[in-house]
C-alpha cells in the first residue's frame, strides 16, 4: 500500500528543503562563516596583544633578594638569575633602587603573560585546525552524498521513463486486442 510522506516524516522535511540550507546557523543567527572571521579577528588582536608585551619588554629570570653588605640598613638587593647558559649562572644586579625593582617584576609578568598567551593561542590554533579539518570532512561528507544522491535521482527518473513507457505500450496493446 502506498503512502503520502507527511510533514512529520524525515523524508518529507527533506525533500520539502526544512533540512536543507545552504548555511549552518549559530543561535545568535550568524552563519559559520561570519563566525570564522570573526575567530580570524579575535587571533589577530591575540597576536598584537603578544607584540605589545613584546615591544613594551619581557624578561626572563628569577628573582633574588640578598642583604648584608652596608646597604642593608636601607634595603634588600635585588638581583635577577637567569637560565644556566653553558653550566654558569647568569645574573643581573638590579639594585636596591624600587624604581629598578618594580621595572623588573614588571617585564617579568609580562613575559610570563605573554609566555601564557602564546600557549594558548597554540592550544585555540590546534582547536581551530581540528575544526576547520572537520569542516573539510563535513564537505566532503556533503559532497558525496550529492553525488550519490544525483546518481540515484538519474536512475530512478530513467527506471521511470522505462516503466511509463512499458505502461504506455502495454495500454496500447490492450486496447488493440
């Protein structure tokens, strides 16, 4: 027994294109489009964050605060240890200046904010080509159903050319005898 898809039928919403739209929305009613250049712009103004710290002065070291000495009435000496470079220690003095001292806590926050940032936006890049290659696949994923689709619409419009054709001589033969 035939039926008549209804509007409540999957294939019904499909082949009255409810399924089918040309573009993915988000719920503010942006399409993936809009969405991915706007992530574009968001990685761009990432990136000029990271040039700022780096114009305004990054440094990298730990801070030491020694005493003693004949300043030590005044304050503590800071001094600033860097990364072992070939088994010696670098270090820088800074002094007891609090001016010198703030500089540095200064340029060290940034360069630990900016070691921060760049972590993540390598993390949001890894994210990023996770999606666009799902995106890819989701095209592609498109694509063949398409194709599969179209191919199947060409067979079953010849396979029913062939049948009203076979009606139709079949019809006429009987109305001959």
């Amino acid at each position: 027994m035939s039926r008549i898809l209804h509007a409540d039928d999957s294939a019904f919403s499909l082949c009255h294109g409810a399924l089918l739209q040309s573009d993915v929305l988000f719920e503010d009613g942006t399409h993936v489009d809009e969405q991915l250049r706007h992530l574009q712009t968001i990685f761009q103004s990432l990136c000029q964050l990271d040039s700022q710290y780096t114009l305004q002065g990054c440094e990298f070291g730990y801070i030491h605060f020694k005493s003693g000495g004949p300043e030590a009435a005044r304050s503590t000496r800071m001094v600033l240890y860097r990364p072992s470079e070939g088994g010696k220690r670098p270090r820088k003095y800074i002094g007891v200046d609090p001016l010198r001292q703030f500089e540095t806590r200064t340029r060290i926050a940034r360069y630990e904010a900016r070691n921060a940032l760049r972590l993540r936006i390598a993390e949001m890049h890894l994210e990023y080509a996770n999606m666009v290659s799902a995106l890819k696949r989701l095209s592609e994923s498109v694509r063949t159903l398409q194709d599969e689709a179209s191919g199947y619409l060409a067979d079953a419009t010849q396979a029913q050319h062939a049948m009203e054709k076979e009606y139709v001589s079949t019809l006429e033969e009987l109305r001959e005898r």
